[in-house]
C-alpha cells in the first residue's frame, strides 16, 4: 500500500506529462514515459522520480500503480479518458512533489520520445530489463516486478551505481522489518 504522499507523487508525474499532450496520449505512451524516464533517472542518479514498480505485460513494461486502484480513487478526478482510450489532464500537476532534477528527466523523455508511436514505444521497452523479468517468469509467473537494478541495468547504469541502488534497497528492506 502506498502512502499519500507516494500517490500525490505518482499524481504529478502522470499530470506533468499529460500536460505537455494537449491531444491526449495513449495508456501505451504515458507508461512507456513513465518507465523510460524512469530508467534514464535510475541510471543516472540511483533514485527514482516515483515510487511505483513496473510490471511486464505483453506490450512491454507498465507501472503497477494500477494493481493498486483503491489508493489512487482520488486521483482518477484528475484524469479523463476519452472514447478512444485517450488520456488528458483535468488538472495542473502539484510541482511541488516534482524537483527540479526529475522535472529535467521528465522533460528530456519527453521530448526525446514524445513524437515516437507507442507501437514503437512498446517495441523498445522490450529491454534488457523486460528480457530478464520474462525469464524469471518463465520460472515463477508471479515474478513480473521489475527490480530497481533491472531498470538501472537497461538504463546502462554502471557497476558503481547499481552496487549504490543495491546498498539502498538492502538498508530500505532492513528498515520494514
């Protein structure tokens, strides 16, 4: 369960992006931001824009904040989804859950990837990353998480870094207990 904060986090990152997409976007494209952006930011810094784990799924990597749909009622107001399944923002993006190093990484995906088709989209987010989830699925079909050192790995994140994202999830594990 994810606390308030996360979801008003989430939140700000799906309205940041639907706001650059007068038009809409479709669920394939908002995700496919979401993950890449995601992964560039993990690469990179070794942190997370938000926390929320991503799922495989036949057309490739998808946030699972979904599976969580009763902790995101209030969120659903600031969406609509139109007739052919298109996505806009109701609402302007609460920025202060944004900073300003994951706003640049938010932009920079977008307009990196922002003009490519989601079957495109879809096509690349089978990385690395989604090969190796379908492996360990091939062995337990519950294990369709994608780890933090997966997304990092697709990211080209170097050893130094995923040994840092290893180390933080291993003092975070320590810490639920």
């Amino acid at each position: 369960m994810k606390s308030q904060e996360q979801i008003n986090k989430i939140e700000a990152v799906v309205l940041y992006i639907l706001q650059h997409f007068k038009e809409g976007l479709d669920y394939i494209k908002l995700f496919k931001i979401m993950y890449f952006a995601q992964r560039e930011y993990l690469a990179t810094y070794g942190l997370t824009i938000a926390e929320d784990t991503f799922k495989a799924r036949q057309l490739g990597t998808v946030p699972s904040n979904g599976d969580e749909s009763a902790d995101l009622k209030g969120f659903i107001s600031s969406i609509r989804v139109d007739e052919n399944q298109n996505v806009y923002a109701t609402a302007a993006p609460d920025m202060d859950y944004i900073a300003d190093m994951e706003k640049e990484e938010l932009d920079k995906t977008i307009t990196k990837y922002g003009n490519v088709d989601s079957k495109r989209l879809s096509e690349m987010s089978h990385d690395d990353a989604y090969k190796a989830m379908c492996e360990r699925m091939k062995d337990d079909p519950q294990k369709d998480v994608l780890t933090l050192i997966d997304i990092a790995r697709a990211g080209g994140a170097t050893d130094a870094m995923v040994n840092h994202i290893r180390q933080v999830q291993i003092i975070k594990e320590s810490m639920e207990c």
